[in-house]
C-alpha cells in the first residue's frame, strides 16, 4: 500500500500516443491547424464553412449508411451460406463496393480532422515554432499537390474502365460505381488540405503581425526611456 501511495497516478486520456510533432499531438487539434476554422474570418468564409457542414454531414451519413448495409450484408451472407445452405457471390462485390466507398469517405474525412497519419520526425530536429510553423504549410501544400495528381489518375482509370465497358462478373453492374469512390475521396483530401494550408498560412500572418506590434511597441518604449533619460 505505501509503494502504491508513493507513485502519482496519472490519468490515461492524458497519455500521448505520439510527440513527434507537439501542435498535432494534443487533442483537440487548435484550430489553426484544422482544415476547417473555427470562426469565419469574412461573409465568404461564412458561406463556405455551411457549405462545407452540409457536405460533411451528408459524407457522414453516407459512411454511416455504408457501414450498417455492409454489417447487414455479412450477416446475410453468413445465414445464406451456413444455414440456409444457397450462398450468393453477388453479395460479395455489393460488400467490396460499400467496403471501397467507405474506405475513400473515411479517407477524406481523416483530412478533414487532420487524425490521418503523419509523421514529425523534423519536429525532433527544429524546435523554433516559427520554422515548424512554415515547415507544416510546406507539407499541407505538398499532400495536397500530392492528393491532385492521385486524383487526376484515378480519373484517367475510371475513364477507362467506362469507356470499355467493364462490368462486375456477378451483378453485371459498371465497374465505375467502384471507381468513382477513389475520385471523390481525393478530392475531398485536395480540398481539405488547401483548407489547412490557407488557415496555417494565416495563422503565419497573425503570428507575424503579433511579432510586429511587440516589436514597435519595445522600440517605442526604448525610445521613451532615451527620451526621459535626455530630459533628465
């Protein structure tokens, strides 16, 4: 009992999984590094930020809705197979076409609450806030020209896949229906990126501008010392 009483116990929500980036570790993420703000900054914003709750909660219905049809399918499949003794393949490709939409939804909406994986090992090696900070717009930039060009050719391939005609083996339904999710999933990760990239450079700016009213205010109290000191 006193060995117990000797060392603090700490609670588990306030472990840390990882460090390698301090900013990203905390949860909740601030908000000037999340894709979406948390206060328009002009009439656009506004509009664009409901625009943006609308599309995200229909996503998150579509995944939601995705997800009790897939559990709904596995069972049938099961009782179809191992009681009722009539297993369907069909069931099957309906399973991976939820399976993959859900996949590329999720995709997204991980960008959207930045909770997708990254790695901060620059963080280790540049401790200045204000370099990490650039550091950080860098990378939103280049996931985001990254997520384009994955974007452009899932395009070209589920243009392809339509434009021969590529049907699935059982249901005969269009191969694009399993396409397009790759489509919409890195769109909405090129979008939300270039949201994370317009509020961290933001906050660059204000971070700046914070910089410059201390600077003139020191030297305006430097000068007013020099000024008492002279009349002295």
């Amino acid at each position: 009992m006193q060995n117990d009483q000797s060392f603090p116990v700490t609670s588990v929500g306030e472990i840390k999984i990882y460090d390698y980036d301090p900013d990203l570790s905390t949860h909740p993420i601030p908000f000037h590094l999340r894709a979406i703000p948390e206060q328009p900054k002009n009439r656009v914003d506004k509009y664009l930020i409901r625009f943006e709750q609308l599309l995200n909660k229909l996503f998150r219905s579509l995944m939601m809705l995705a997800c009790l049809l897939l559990a709904g399918l596995m069972f049938a499949q099961v009782m179809m197979r191992y009681v009722l003794d009539i297993p369907f393949s069909g069931i099957e490709e309906v399973s991976i076409l939820l399976a993959v939409w859900i996949y590329f939804l999720g995709m997204g909406y991980a960008t959207r609450e930045r909770e997708h994986i990254h790695g901060g090992i620059v963080s280790l090696l540049v401790k200045d806030h204000k370099k990490m900070a650039y550091i950080r717009l860098f990378g939103s930039l280049t996931c985001m020209i990254a997520a384009c060009l994955f974007g452009y050719f899932a395009y070209e391939y589920a243009l392809t896949e339509i434009d021969r005609g590529r049907v699935s083996a059982n249901l005969r339904w269009p191969r694009g229906m399993w396409t397009a999710s790759m489509i919409l999933g890195f769109a909405m990760m090129t979008g939300y990126f270039l949201l994370e990239a317009i509020n961290e450079y933001r906050g660059l700016r204000k971070t700046a501008q914070r910089e410059s009213r201390s600077s003139n205010q020191k030297k305006q109290h430097q000068l007013k010392q020099k000024l008492d000191r002279n009349e002295v």
